[in-house]
C-alpha cells in the first residue's frame, strides 16, 4: 500500500507517517507540504490513499477533491484537518472523499479510519453519524451555514478570517466581482449586512 499525505506542518506529516508505518506492515508513505506539490506527485506515482488537509497552501476548497480524482480517478481520500467536522465533513464527504478525520483524533482513530478506507468503505466519526441521523428526522438543521453551498463556505470562512476580496480571489483563482457577487449572495443567505457580523455568525456556528 502507498500513502500519501499532504499537510503543511511537520511534526503532523512526520507524526502520521509513523504512526501508518508501525501499524501497516510494508506501507509507503510519502509526504508533501502543499497541494500543487500533491499534485505534481500524483501525476508520476500511484498511491492507493491522499491524507489531505483542507488547510495548506494552494489548497482550502472542496474542489480539491476533484481536482485529485482528474489525475487519479481511484484513489482514495481522507480528509484530514483540525476545521469543525460537524461544518465540513458532509460537504467533502458528498463532493467524492471517502472520510474526514479530525486531526485531535487519537492513534487508535487514525488506524481506524485509515484501515476502513483502504478495505473500501468509508469512514464517518461519531459526531457526523449524529448529524445524518438528525438530519434524516428533521430537514431543518437549525444551522444557517447549512444554507450555503461548498464555495459560498468556503468564502464565508475566508471572509471570517479577515481576507479581503483581493486576496479571496487570488487563492481560489476566480475573479474579485465573482467573490463580490458569493459575498452579496452570502449576506443575503445569512441575513447580515457586513463582514464583522459574518465573523459574528460564523464563530457561533462553528466555534472558530
């Protein structure tokens, strides 16, 4: 088996490899520190699983997920990131990856999870297992984020963090009236009229 992960810090990267490594006999694991070079990797090698991070440079969209099946159609993806699994793990989850893991899981979680995407299924924590059920009872989550799509978070999120339109654009490589337009369409989603009341709204709904 081939693993790959891509994450921005070290000690994580170094940490996981380990951890893979003592657990799978005969693993491979090799590691990145950003999403262009994940890429870049993935177009000379086969790995059987992507450790991803939603987090790392020239990453932080949902399309990741995408853009990793147009170079290796099969792999496998586990999202793997310290972002609020109850807020993200659904969206990346529908968009093609097989399970999101917390980064504050412990080892046993890690092996676990690992484990059960390589056999072929997917992996879900405790938490998101609750929200499916809550959400099969009852269509109204009571979440105003629900209300966004993938991009329209994704924004909101940068947003919250104090990026401006300029600096939105250039990471996810749209064009400033594009995130002028998200961003009117945001506010309008979740009945505010400026940015200081999204950070407002978004801390409260994700805990960020």
């Amino acid at each position: 088996m081939k693993v790959l992960i891509a994450d921005d810090h070290s000690v994580v990267r170094q940490g996981v490899s380990l951890i893979l490594r003592e657990a799978f006999t005969g693993m491979e694991v090799v590691h990145t520190d950003s999403f262009s070079n994940a890429v870049i990797i993935l177009k000379d090698n086969f790995f059987d699983l992507l450790l991803l991070d939603i987090n790392l440079q020239g990453g932080n969209r949902i399309a990741m997920v995408d853009e990793v099946r147009s170079v290796q159609k099969d792999i496998k993806i586990l999202i793997f990131s310290a972002y609020d699994e109850e807020q993200y793990a659904l969206r990346y989850i529908k968009a093609g990856a097989q399970g999101y893991l917390n980064k504050l899981s412990s080892e046993d979680k890690i092996i676990e999870a690992v484990k059960i995407i390589l056999d072929g299924g997917n992996y879900i924590g405790d938490k998101i297992r609750v929200r499916i059920s809550e959400n099969s009872l009852n269509k109204n989550s009571g979440n105003p984020l629900d209300a966004l799509s993938g991009r329209e978070l994704e924004i909101a999120g940068l947003l919250a963090k104090g990026d401006g339109n300029l600096e939105i654009a250039n990471k996810l490589d749209i064009g400033t009236s594009t995130v002028s337009t998200y961003k009117s369409r945001i506010f309008e989603k979740l009945g505010v009229s400026n940015v200081v009341s999204l950070v407002e709204k978004f801390k409260l709904y994700t805990g960020n």
